[in-house]
C-alpha cells in the first residue's frame, strides 16, 4: 500500500514545530472537511500564519497548498463496497449507471440548496444597485470560470449593451487597465486566490472600478481585495476540479441578479427581450 501523506504527517509528527504540529492535529481531526478550506480558512482555524502553513506543506512534498489538499483529498477517498449502493457520495466504481444518475442529481441539487441558503439577499440588492449604476460591466473569470462569465454576459446581454466579456487573460488585462470609477467587474473564482485573479484585482484597484466577486471563500486574499461578495454553498474536492456543481451555483447566483436586474426596469427589460427574441427567431428555420 502507498504512503500517504496522512501516513507521513503521523509518522514525522514529533519532528514538527509546535505550529506545525497545530496544524496536523487539526487535520487528523477534520480530514473530509479540511479538503474544502482555503489557505486562509486554515490559518484562521489553526491560529497560525498563512506562511507556517505554506512552509508546512513544502515539508511534507507538497508543492503548495492546494497541492496538499489534493493529497489529502486522495488519502481519505473512501472505499465503498459494491454490497453498499447509496444514492449519495462520490462516484465509485462499482456504482450502477442508476447511482451515478441519483449521485449527480443529488449533488447538483444539493449545491443549489447550499448557495441559496448562503446568498445574503442584502448582497445581491446592492449588486444590482452596482450593476445598474455602471457605465459598463466587465464578466470575468479565468479557466473553467470564463465559461460562467460567458453566460452571465450572455444573459445580461439581452437586456443591456454595458455588459463584456472576454477569455484571454491578457485581453482581461488590457480591459481592466482601461476602466474607469464608475465601471464594474464581475468576476466569477470558485477559491478567490489564484494569481491571475489577485493580478487583476489589483489593476481594477488602482483604476478605481468596482469588484464583485462570487466566490465560495468569504475570507480569502482575493475576497479582500473586491468591493462585495456574494458567496456559493458548493464544497468541491481538490479531485473534483471544474464540476458542474460549482458551476450551477454560480449560474444561479446569475440567474438571480438577471432576473432582480429586469424587475428594478420591468417594462424596458421586456421590450428589449422581445426585440432580441424576434431578431434570434429569424435564425431559426
């Protein structure tokens, strides 16, 4: 059987520091619940400093944090008998093609149930209040999140010509060097700390336009840096990179601020949605 690094976290746990040593206990303790914290999560949990965690995964091989998490996540995955069939949980191989159906559906619903509960309608009122007061909306998101920034520009699209969109992250830097104080950026980051993203937040900052971030983690580097946050319910394993899950949660976070940014300007939304329907239903045989 493979070493894990649970294994190595046990069997080096006296040459640690005592920060150290905090925060393996503390994974011991929480091995599935860990696998969804942040950098920041941790370090609030454990008390320590963002760097000791850094400097921690590094001893144990990890090539940083999420590194780490992936490792953890591949440690505790569990083993589930065939013997045992269950319509909830991760995907196992022995599953039925009819478990795989009810573990996805459940799952998928389960994310949207978690991100309504989470969405502060306060938050999303003063989105639209932003949204609708900008002179042009950016939708951004890098990776598999620019697929959702696609879709909230596509959905706002038909009712106002302020909203783009663009993939190429340095396109997305060229557009955020452009903008102005009364602009807004939309951007769409499951972790709310990847780089390209702290990059850009940066460049918004200093040009003075807003940030809305939707986001899983409230408390993370990113997450400081945008001007509100509106917060999914979905907890996605390091394995599970790019699920629809988190994906859906975040169409629905969209679908929410379309649907509030119609109703503030009901009867112009309405006929600039039956002007683009006609124009679409001429591309239809």
């Amino acid at each position: 059987m493979a070493i894990t690094i649970i294994d190595n976290m046990m069997h080096h746990y006296n040459d640690f520091t005592k920060s150290e040593r905090k925060i393996i206990d503390f994974i011991l303790t929480h091995k599935n619940e860990a696998q969804y914290f942040s950098i920041t999560d941790l370090s609030h949990a454990c008390k320590i400093s963002v760097s000791t965690i850094s400097v921690f995964c590094r001893k144990l091989g990890a090539d940083g944090f999420n590194d780490f998490k992936l490792e953890l996540a591949k440690a505790t995955m569990p083993q589930v008998a065939a013997s045992s069939p269950s319509a909830f949980g991760e995907i196992q191989a022995e599953d039925t093609l009819e478990q795989v159906f009810e573990k996805t559906y459940n799952a998928n619903q389960e994310a949207l149930a978690k991100t309504f509960q989470k969405l502060d309608q306060a938050a999303v009122s003063q989105a639209v209040d932003m949204l609708k007061a900008a002179g042009q909306v950016l939708c951004l998101g890098q990776g598999n999140h620019s697929i959702v920034a696609a879709t909230a520009w596509s959905r706002f699209s038909t009712v106002s010509s302020r909203f783009k969109t663009m993939e190429d992250s340095h396109l997305q830097t060229m557009a955020a060097s452009t903008l102005s104080e009364q602009d807004v950026v939309l951007f769409f980051s499951y972790s709310g700390s990847t780089h390209d993203f702290m990059e850009l937040a940066k460049i918004v900052k200093i040009r003075g336009a807003k940030i809305i971030l939707v986001t899983r983690f409230p408390h993370s580097p990113g997450a400081e840096l945008a001007d509100l946050i509106l917060v999914i319910g979905t907890d996605e394993k390091p394995l599970s990179y790019g699920s629809i899950a988190a994906m859906a949660s975040q169409l629905l976070v969209i679908d929410i601020l379309y649907n509030e940014f119609c109703r503030r300007d009901f009867e112009q939304a309405e006929t600039l949605r039956n002007f683009v329907g006609k124009a679409l239903a001429q591309k239809c045989l």
